[in-house]
C-alpha cells in the first residue's frame, strides 16, 4: 500500500489505519532533524539586533549550559523562541508546545512564560505594563523563569559572547527529542 483509498477518515479500514500508525511513527523519529532544521532557518528572521534569531537561542543555550543548567532547561534555552517565526505574537507559547512531550512541567512552564517575563525589560519603554509577570508571583516555576531571563535570555544578545555551534547541541536535541513522548517519569518530574 502506498497511500490509503479513503477520502473520509470514517471510511478506513483497520489495514488503513495500521499502515498510517508505521508512518507517523517513522516520521515522528525524524523530528530531531526538524527541530534542528526549524533552528536553522532562525538565521533568517527578525532584524535589528546585532545577534540573529539562531545566533541569541544558541548563545541563550550556551549561557544556560554554562551556568550548569540540566539538559531539558538547555533544551528549553534552545527552542525557546522557535515560535518567532510563525507565531511572532505568541512565540513563547508555541515554542512550550513543541516542547511539552518531552520535558518537566517546568520547563515547559518557563518557555511558555518567557515572553511575558521578558516585559519587565522594555515594556516601559512601548508604555506597556512592565511587571505583567507579577501575576505569576505564587507560581512555583516563577523564580526559575525569572532567572532562565535574567541570566540567559535577555543576556543572549552579546556578538562577542563565545557562543557554542548548533552541532554542539545537536546531541541534546536528539536525546531530548527522540524521548517517548508524555512519559509520566520525565513530565511528572519535578527536578
């Protein structure tokens, strides 16, 4: 079979189905390579600062790897603005997703928020409310997001910051992402 005879989806058979289910499969396999690819083409985005897209998630990695951070928040660091280019109004959101399978819940939680956090650095400055993140105050993961910005992300801007290549991480991606997804013994974990 090289591709199913149904148009509807109620119409397939179980052999249908069977045959779909191997494909997705090999597929999801490759999502390694799509995230790597997807951080590629961050080199052509946004301009005006003096670092590119990809060069600030590499070096918000690199930073985050030097401060001894564990694999999933370097993980995090990386992916964190993924979601720039094709959801440049809720980029944080969209990088959490693509992450959320595969990391703690506070991971993720730090990605998600990460936008909003970083308000407090230059909203004051477009006559918007810099300290939107004092609604999270009570949240357990509000320190680390607080720190994942103060430390990595606002910081990641720097061309002279000895930045570590996407090949140096390219392991992590695979390890990270090549994980079975939503397994209770990584997402439930609290460290």
């Amino acid at each position: 079979m090289r591709t199913v005879s149904f148009r509807q989806m109620k119409d397939g058979t179980k052999a249908e189905y069977l045959f779909l289910s191997q494909l997705e499969r090999e597929y999801i396999g490759r999502l390694p390579d799509r995230i790597l690819q997807a951080l590629r083409s961050l080199d052509d985005g946004l301009a005006g600062y003096q670092v590119t897209r990809l060069e600030h998630s590499l070096q918000t990695a690199s930073r985050a790897e030097a401060d001894g951070a564990d694999e999933e928040m370097i993980a995090g660091a990386l992916v964190h603005d993924l979601g720039d280019s094709l959801a440049p109004e809720n980029h944080s959101n969209y990088a959490a997703e693509i992450i959320r399978p595969y990391v703690r819940a506070e991971v993720t939680w730090v990605v998600e928020h990460h936008g909003l956090f970083q308000k407090v650095y230059y909203a004051h400055f477009l006559g918007e409310d810099p300290e939107l993140r004092a609604a999270h105050r009570d949240h357990p993961y509000y320190e680390s997001c607080v720190r994942f910005c103060e430390r990595w992300d606002q910081a990641a801007f720097d061309p002279d910051y000895p930045t570590l290549s996407l090949e140096h991480f390219a392991p992590l991606v695979r390890r990270i992402f090549s994980r079975r997804a939503f397994d209770p013994a990584v997402i439930g974990r609290n460290t």
